[in-house]
C-alpha cells in the first residue's frame, strides 16, 4: 500500500506536488519557506498554471477549515498573499484572483474572528495592488456586507480588532472600486448605506475617546508616543470617511451625505449636536472645494424635511449648518451665494408663519439661523455684503402690513439684516448706503413698533460707526467723550451728506417723537452721534444745527407729546449741540452751549441727560414753559460768524418738522437754496433780496433776465430748470413769513429807511433810460440810410442786448 501511494503521488500534476510540499507535517510550525520559494519560482515560470494553482489551495483550504483544522487554513491563506505578491504582474492574474476572492470569501464566512482578521488584511494587501487589465464580472456585494457587520462587532475579546478589521476592508473596498469606473459602481444607494453608518458608528465614540485620552494626557497615565502608536476605531473610521468624501465626484457626494444624514436622524444624534458638527466639518474639510456648496443645500433640504421636528433638533440642525456655512461660502458667488441666503430667510419665515408665540427653543432656532446668515456673509467680500444686505431689505414686509405675525417677521429679518450689517467694514457711505438700500431703510426707521425702530437704528449705528465709537456714545450725556475717535470726512462723505444727510436726520426726528421709551431714544440719539462724528465739517455743521433746532422745536411745538418725552428730547438737543460744538472744534458755539447748560441747572434740570424714565418721574413737577433756556437760531448763527464761518443756511433755513416726505434719490444741494433766492423772487416788497444789479435789459418789454446759479457747470443749470425742492419751498415759506413780520412789527421810519435807496436807484435808472431815449428821437432822416448800412454789419440787436439768454 505505502509503494502505490508514492507511485499514485509521482502521478499527480507538478504544481499540486508543489502546493502539498509547502504544507509542514505539524501545523504549528507553519509554512515551509523553501517550499514556498519553489512554488513562487513555478508560478513565475509558467504563468498559465497560476490558476490552477490558486483554485488547488482554495479547495485545501476549504477541506481545512470543515475539519476545524485552522492553522493549516492560515497557512493556505498566507501562500496565497505571496503568489499574489509575486506574480501581481502577471496578464493571467485575474483568473487567480477569483479564486483568492473565494478563499478571503470562504475565512470571512467562518465564526473564527482569526481567520476573519487574517482575511480582512489579505484583502487589504490585494486592494493596494494596481491591476493593468480591469475584471468586468468581479463583484464586491459580499465584501461590503461583511466588512460593515465586522464594524459592529460587540465580541468582547476581540471587539476592536474586528473593528478595525473592518474599517480596514470597507477602505479597501474603497479604494479597489472608486478608481476604476469599470468595476462595479460603489457609489450606489446600496452600498453607501451600509458602508457610510458603519464609519459613522465607530465615530460616534470619537469625542469620548478623545476627552478620555485628553485627560490621560494630563494625569501622564498616557504618553504622546503610545497615544500616537495606538490606531483606534474611531480614528481609523474618521480617516475612511475623509478618503470617501475626497473621492467622491460632484453627481456622488449626494450618495454620501444621505446615509450620513439618516444615521444621525435615526440614532437621535442631532442633540446634542457634537457629534453631527464635528462629522460634517470633516465632510467640509475632506470634500472638493468646488463642490462644498452641495453639502450646504443638502443641509438645508433636510432642515426643509424637518420643519415638523422639534424646536431643538431644528435649532441643533441650524447649528450645524452655522458651523460649516463658513466653509462653503468662499466657493459660493452670485446666483449660488444669494441662493443660500433666501433659503436661510425661507426658514425664518417658515418658524415666524407656524408659531402663534415665540417660544425661547423657536427663538433658539431663530438665533441660529440668523448667526448661519452672519457666517455666511462675513467670507464674503464687500460688496457681495452690500447685495446681500439689499437682497434682505427687499424682503422684509411693508409697513402697511401691521399684523402681529408681520411685525415678528420684520424684526427677525432686520436682525439678520443688522448681523451681515456688523460684519461689513465701511470706507465709502456712498457704497455702504445706496439708494435702493437707504430708502427702504429709512421707511422703516418709521415703523410704529419700538423693537423694529430700534433694529434699524443698530443697523444705522453698524454701517455709520467706522472708527468704534458706538460704545463711547451709548450714553446721552453733556459731558466730553475722552475716548472719542475721529478724522476729517472724505470729499465723497460730504457729497453724501449733502445728497442724504437730511431724509437721513429727518427719519431720525420721526424716530424720536414716536415713542418715549428710553432705549429707544437712546438708540435714536446714538445714530445721530455717529453721523455727527463720522461727518462733521464746515460745510455740513449748518444742516445738523438746523437738525438739532428741529429735535428742540417738535419738544416745543407738538403737544400730543408726553412731558417727560418732550424734557428727553430736549435733552437729546442740548447734548448734539455740544457734541458737534466739540469735534467741529467752534469755541464760541461751545461756550454757548455751556451757558444754557448752566442756566438749565438752574432752573430745570429736567432739561438734561440723563434721560428721564415715563413712569417714574411726576409729570406736574415738570414747567415746559421755559422758553429762555432754549437754543437760539440767532445766537448759533452769530456763533458760526464770529469764528469765521458762512451761516447763511442757518439764518435763512427752517429746522426740521414732523412728517417731512423724503425723497433720497434727490440730491439736495445747499447752494441751491441761495440761487433760489434769485429765481423765486415773486415780491416786491422782499427788501432783503433785492439785487440792485439793474440794466436796461430787466426793464426792457417782454424779456426777462433769467438769474443764473453762481456754479456754471452742468448739474447748476440742471438745477435751475428743475422744479423747486422741498427744502426750497420751505426756505421760500420762512422768507416770506420774515417779510410779513418785518411789515407787521417794524417802525414806520425803519421801513422808509429801508425802501429809500432802493426807490432812489429805480429812479436814477429810469431817468437815464428816458435820457437815452430823447437823444434817439432827435436823429435826423438823413443819417438813415447810414445806420442802415452800419446795422447790416453789425450782430443783430437780441445778441448784442441779450447775451445771457444764450448761456445754455
């Protein structure tokens, strides 16, 4: 028997000779090394016979592992790695290959978690390989399966070396499949569902293990180098799920994010929300730049799909979405970044529309949408901010609309107006205010609700506020601001200022006499500082004079207001005088102010800060009627002289009054208030404008001499063709309410004195054009036909009398 089982061997083919000799008689001793190199030698020598081979030791392999017979299994597994190792350049390898997939196959089904480690490392060593011919039939459904069940092992004994086992298969899986779009499509609904809550779930220890190892640290119970030696589970699962993301293209990583987003929903895992921020800033960082944005919308789709949920997981999810919204704004430009800021307003428009009263978890959610918006805009540039703040501002409901849902929704959307507002940096305010923006803004610088009038009075202070003092004028006070920083306004400041400085300050007198809550005056009383400060300069001081003269004559004036609303505004008065009197740096306008304050400490001290609160001051211990303490127009304007200022807009011009229509995209101009005084004259009896300046052209019948503005460039003559502004009106209204008191109260001898000279010139003029006309009459006929030939010579008779009929 022993002599026909050695000629029945010697029959047997050469490469099942050389495959049985690498097997040791005792197990333990493992795989015999010079048997092994004999084999590898074969198989390099004769390609064809790999096959053969690899299908031998699967089926000794298999045998092996039905007898329980472990070790001699391993060592099948392990000549297979080096055949596989050796021979990888081979064109004959894919036939071999299918049967070393059947022998991973074949250790990973059995119950031994060694075979199931020692099978899981193979893979990975053939996952590194680079194939040059592609397998169109090789399929890895299998593999996916059993590789994420590995990754929720709950063995006990070896729990985290299945683990990483298969986190190990799952990225050679990965990387086997994603780069060759020939083999089977990974990216597919049903594997990325079982690969992706598989990471995700040995990730989810990743914050505790890291406190855990933090604290070690810090006891030195561990050390830097075993910490930094030592691959965990949830270190290696996160380093999988970066190589995911990173390889996925634009039409995958919707593939990607939804299991991410199902797992976190179904394991309840959006609060708190540690966890689910700090797996999608991995997912933010890890994914193409380009295609950061889809993270974001797909966020955002899932805050649509749980507007039912409740006010914490939406405020968690919100959260989330301000943490990584920062990330994938510098990737996002026009359509797409204004796209994300709709939907953000979407949602706050959503929780204002389905709550009757807001809770503090909805204004939690509110919030955080609101500060997503702020991170949002504050990566982006300037003047992407300024469309993004126009985009809002054109969203928020009209005043017209004044229910309570109405109101709510105005202030959440002027708050998110006021967080991209703080996060701009003004240069220009011709750039930070343009006139589609301001108008809108200070429409609702009128709204009726204090809250609304307070936002858009931050809004102001944000965009207005270029050098910080916000802060340092927070408080009305008389008293110097020590820390009050400054520097002379820009030529552009100053057109600004010309062109809307006064429906600017005119929305702010609105502002101030619609309530008397302090922080609303406050608010309103810190606006007007800062366009003080910001603007401040010779050619400005006259209209913010008249501005303060408004604030003092709507505390005088208008009745339906409270005493103690009226004693606040006067407050607020006296204490913008002495702020502009300080950084317009004018002495005397200084010491004026000075002495109303003494005079008001005096006798009403009422009448300065601090502000006084409606409900705990007696309004009948209050005396409005103090006209003495009041500020003059005369004594400010003879202040301006005195230092050597122009103040002619101030003597001539009427403060500013209650419920003036505005209209921004007017440039108001006051240089054209004295070229008004010239083309609007429509009496005689106004002796203070009269122009002596009189030829024989105004006298002349039928023409009249049109006075042309003192600017001859092409914005004057503009102006001069226009119709009168509403400041030109109310100058022309002051005019002639001077003219009618001059008449009704001036002394008779004061009147003729005035009206003498000017009767006197008249007369002198007309003597001399009757003059004139007695030597023409007195031509004989025979010098006519001379003066005939001279007129034809000469220009005719309208260019040489009239020439200012054709300036323009």
């Amino acid at each position: 028997m022993p002599g026909c089982c050695g000629c029945c061997s010697a029959l047997r083919p050469r490469y099942k000779r050389l495959v049985d000799n690498i097997f040791p008689v005792n197990p333990e001793d493992g795989l015999v090394k010079s048997n092994m190199e004999k084999l590898t030698f074969y198989s390099l020598s004769s390609p064809d016979k790999l096959d053969r081979i690899g299908e031998y030791l699967y089926q000794k392999a298999t045998k092996d592992i039905n007898r329980k017979r472990y070790k001699l299994a391993e060592i099948a597994m392990e000549a297979m790695d080096l055949l596989l190792q050796a021979c990888h350049a081979q064109t004959t390898l894919n036939l071999f290959v299918e049967s070393f997939l059947r022998m991973v196959q074949k250790l990973l089904e059995d119950s031994n978690p060694n075979l199931k480690i020692m099978a899981t490392n193979s893979f990975v060593k053939f996952a590194n390989i680079n194939e040059d011919t592609p397998s169109y039939h090789r399929r890895y459904d299998f593999f996916i399966s059993k590789f994420s069940s590995m990754c929720h092992s709950d063995s006990h004994d070896l729990r985290d070396s299945l683990r990483l086992a298969g986190i190990k298969g799952l990225q050679g899986v990965i990387r086997k499949t994603v780069s060759d779009d020939l083999v089977e499509n990974i990216w597919e609904a049903q594997h990325m569902e079982k690969i992706v809550p598989s990471l995700l779930f040995n990730m989810q220890f990743c914050v505790n293990v890291m406190f855990v190892k933090k604290n070690l640290l810090a006891s030195g119970d561990l050390t830097p180098v075993e910490d930094a030696t030592n691959v965990t589970p949830p270190v290696l699962a996160e380093e999988v799920l970066r190589e995911l993301v990173g390889r996925a293209s634009f039409g995958h990583i919707r593939s990607v994010l939804k299991p991410l987003l199902t797992h976190l929903d179904r394991h309840e895992l959006w609060v708190p929300n540690t966890f689910a921020i700090h797996t999608f800033r991995i997912v933010m960082i890890s994914i193409q730049p380009q295609y950061s944005y889809t993270v974001v919308e797909t966020l955002m789709q899932h805050l649509d799909n749980n507007f039912k949920s409740s006010p914490k997981t939406r405020t968690s999810l919100a959260v989330v979405l301000s943490k990584i919204i920062a990330i994938a704004a510098g990737e996002s430009v026009g359509p797409s970044a204004l796209d994300i800021i709709n939907n953000l307003l979407t949602h706050l428009r959503t929780s204002v529309s389905t709550t009757t009263e807001i809770t503090p978890e909805e204004s939690q959610y509110q919030e955080a949408l609101i500060n997503a918006l702020g991170e949002f805009a504050n990566h982006h540039p300037d003047y992407q901010k300024i469309e993004i703040m126009l985009f809002i501002m054109n969203t928020v409901p009209d005043l017209s609309k004044k229910s309570k849902s109405d109101q709510m929704l105005q202030n959440i959307l002027l708050k998110s107006l006021l967080k991209v507002g703080n996060q701009y940096s003004t240069v220009s305010f011709e750039k930070a205010f343009p006139a589609s923006f301001l108008q809108p803004l200070l429409r609702m610088a009128r709204a009726p609700h204090d809250p609304t009038r307070i936002i858009v009075m931050q809004i102001f202070q944000a965009l207005l506020d270029r050098h910080q003092n916000e802060k340092v004028l927070s408080t009305v006070s008389v008293k110097p601001y020590p820390a009050l920083s400054q520097e002379p306004p820009s030529r552009s400041d100053i057109i600004f200022t010309h062109k809307y400085g006064a429906n600017i300050m005119q929305a702010l007198i609105d502002s101030m006499a619609l309530s008397d809550r302090v922080d609303a005056l406050t608010s309103s009383y810190n606006t007007a500082a800062l366009l003080i400060v910001e603007m401040s300069c010779s050619e400005t001081v006259q209209e913010f004079l008249l501005f303060i003269l408004g604030i003092q004559q709507v505390a005088s004036t208008v009745e339906t207001l409270g005493a103690v609303h009226r004693c606040n505004l006067h407050s607020i008065a006296i204490a913008l005088l002495v702020l502009i009197s300080r950084v317009s740096g004018i002495n005397n306008l200084l010491e004026y102010a000075q002495k109303i304050i003494e005079a008001r400490r005096e006798e009403a001290i009422y009448y300065l800060p601090p502000l006084l609160e409606p409900k705990k001051v007696v309004t009948k211990n209050l005396n409005l009627a103090l006209p003495h303490l009041s500020i003059d127009k005369l004594a400010l304007g003879e202040c301006l002289q005195n230092a050597g200022m122009d103040a002619q807009r101030l003597n001539t011009g009427a403060p500013y009054t209650l419920n003036q229509t505005d209209n921004p995209g007017h440039r108001h101009s006051w240089v054209e208030s004295v070229s008004n005084h010239m083309t609007q004259r429509n009496s005689s009896a106004d002796l203070t404008l009269y122009n002596g300046d009189v030829d024989s052209v105004n006298s002349s019948p039928g023409v009249c001499k049109k006075a042309l503005s003192p600017e001859y460039n092409f914005d004057a003559m503009k102006r001069a063709l226009a119709e009168p502004t509403e400041a030109a009106k109310r100058e022309q209204r002051e005019r002639q309410m001077q003219i009618v008191r001059t008449f009704r109260e001036g002394e008779f001898d004061e009147l003729i004195r005035r009206t003498e000279p000017k009767h006197d010139l008249i007369q002198n003029r007309l003597n001399e054009l009757f003059n004139s006309l007695a030597v023409e009459r007195q031509i004989t006929q025979s010098d006519s036909k001379t003066a005939q030939l001279q007129t034809t010579n000469e220009k005719p008779v309208y260019e040489t009398k009239f020439p200012e009929l054709f300036y323009y």
